[in-house]
C-alpha cells in the first residue's frame, strides 16, 4: 500500500490507497451510528437530530464521493485532492460535534430504559470511531494534497 500518490486513485485502486482504503469502514460506522440512533428514543430531539443529520448527510456523501474516485470523475485534478481535504475536515469536525452532543445526551439519560440505554452507548462508541476515521482520513488526505 502506499501512502502518497503522484495521481488520485480510480477504480479498484481506492481499495489500496491509505487515504482511499477508509471509505468502506467510514459507511460501515457512520451506518452504525445512523441505525442506532433512529432506534432509540430519547428526549430531547434536538441534539438526536442533529447526530441524524450528521451521519445521513456523510454517510451519503461519503457514499458518492467513494463511487466518484472508483468512476475516475477527479481526471487526476489537484483540485480534487483539495476537495476531499476539505471534505474529510469538515466530516470529522461534524462527527465530533454529533460525538460529543450524543455523549451528553446518553449520560443524562443514564436512568432510563436499559436497552436505549444500551443502544445510544452503542451509538456513542460508533461516532468516535466514525469521527476518528474520518480524522485519520483527513491527515492521510492532507499528506496527498502537499504532494500535488
């Protein structure tokens, strides 16, 4: 595997590239946390909405993204390799954001029904993991971007 690349990656190639290799894990755990979330049922709506708009809005942006550089639409572009910094950046930011208020919410209905209880930590754990690979993605992204 390599780390940098003189080119963006097309095709299967995004399976072998250390930027590219975490777009499946990123769907996988950002899925997770969407998943969990819509099952549990906790008060108040208003940070649970916005975790729900932070893991629906990556996990489909991740999605098109990902079948954007197996498609080759990037045509090797600099500005590609600027775009998905910059994509990445603001996906961990928002994870950490959606971590964080998810955490707080999950504590402070400690009491509650054990099984919510027990999804939303589910949840929890799914969103940092999310937010670090997204993090990791956005360094390894960056290291490609200073080589263009």
């Amino acid at each position: 595997m390599t780390s940098t690349t003189e080119t963006l990656p097309r095709g299967l190639g995004i399976c072998t590239t250390i930027p590219d290799i975490f777009y499946l894990p990123e769907l996988v755990f950002g899925g997770l946390v969407w998943i969990l979330v819509a099952c549990t049922l906790v008060l108040p709506y208003n940070p649970q909405g916005w975790v729900m708009f932070v893991s629906v809005f990556c996990f489909t942006m991740t999605f098109i993204w990902m079948c954007m550089f197996a498609f080759g639409v990037h045509r090797n572009s600099g500005g590609w390799a600027t775009a998905d910094l910059a994509y990445h950046g603001i996906a961990a930011f928002f994870y950490l954001s959606a971590s964080v208020a998810l955490a707080k919410v999950t504590l402070d209905k400690k009491d509650g029904d054990i099984f919510y209880y027990r999804l939303d930590i589910s949840a929890v754990v799914f969103s940092y993991v999310a937010t670090l690979l997204y993090f990791i993605h956005t360094i390894f992204s960056a290291m490609r971007w200073k080589s263009f």
